[in-house]
C-alpha cells in the first residue's frame, strides 16, 4: 500500500523463514528498487535468476538496476 519500508521488513522475515522463495526475493528487488537503492535491488534480483528464474525479463530488469547502480560493465553483461 505504498509503503517500501514496511513491506522491506516484512520481505525480510519471509525470506529468513523461505529464504528460497523467488517471489520474496523478487518483491524485496522492488522494494528496494523503490527505495532507490539500485545495488542492493541487483543482488536481490540477481538472487531470483539463482532460484531457476532465468528468464529474459529477469535479466533486463537486472541490466537496469546495474545501470542505475552505476555499474554499466555488469549492465552490459547481463544484456
């Protein structure tokens, strides 16, 4: 309901309890990312393509987050 915050420490203990789960790891990227917090939203995300997710989208969203995190050699690699 728009707060990141709040939703990042309820990601938090989901993950310590499934810590395999792909679709915490996924919103944790987001909440992260809507936090601004570009490097730690690309581990999270890098986390999700670990757990078999290693689809398309799940690695542009990662060339973005790279970017924005300032990393344009890892943006480039994960194109």
């Amino acid at each position: 309901m728009g707060d990141v915050e709040r939703t990042e420490q309820a990601l938090i203990a989901a993950l310590e309890l499934q810590p395999g789960n792909g679709v915490s790891h996924h919103l944790m990227s987001w909440a992260l990312s809507a936090q601004e917090r570009w490097a730690e939203a690309a581990d999270a995300r890098r986390r999700v393509i670990e757990l078999d997710e290693d689809v398309w989208q799940q690695w542009t969203w990662l060339a973005d987050l790279e970017a924005r995190a300032g990393d344009s050699d890892a943006a480039r690699a994960a194109l």
